[in-house]
C-alpha cells in the first residue's frame, strides 16, 4: 500500500499533519495500526478548537500554570 500526500511546502512546525494522515489510513486498514498517543492528541486538539477563543485561552493558561 502507498499513501501519497501533497502538501503546499509550508513548515509544519507546531502541527504536524503527515502523522495525521497516515495514521489515519493505518487504522482503517488495521485497527492494531493506530496509534492511541496521536488519536489523543488529535481529540484534544479537536475539543480545545470548539471553544470560542477567550475559553480556550483561559483554559490553556490555566493548563499551563498546573504543575504536572
């Protein structure tokens, strides 16, 4: 199998979206492919999106300041 991405040659830097893709196509040939860190992550992602901007930011900085 071969998976061919395009992309417009911007830096990735913060979001990398090649993982995304082929982990994506990795679980819908095998569920045993998927990768449970990068799903995670990808939700978390997703939820924190939803919020309106001054939530999110609320909510990141108080992440932030969470000693963990």
């Amino acid at each position: 199998m071969t998976i061919i991405f395009l992309s417009n040659g911007i830096n990735m830097t913060i979001y990398y979206v090649q993982s995304q893709v082929v982990n994506h196509v990795a679980g819908i040939v095998d569920n045993f492919l998927i990768d449970d860190y990068l799903l995670a992550d990808e939700k978390i992602t997703q939820d924190f999106l939803k919020l309106d901007i001054t939530k999110s930011e609320q909510n990141y900085l108080a992440l932030k300041k969470k000693p963990s």
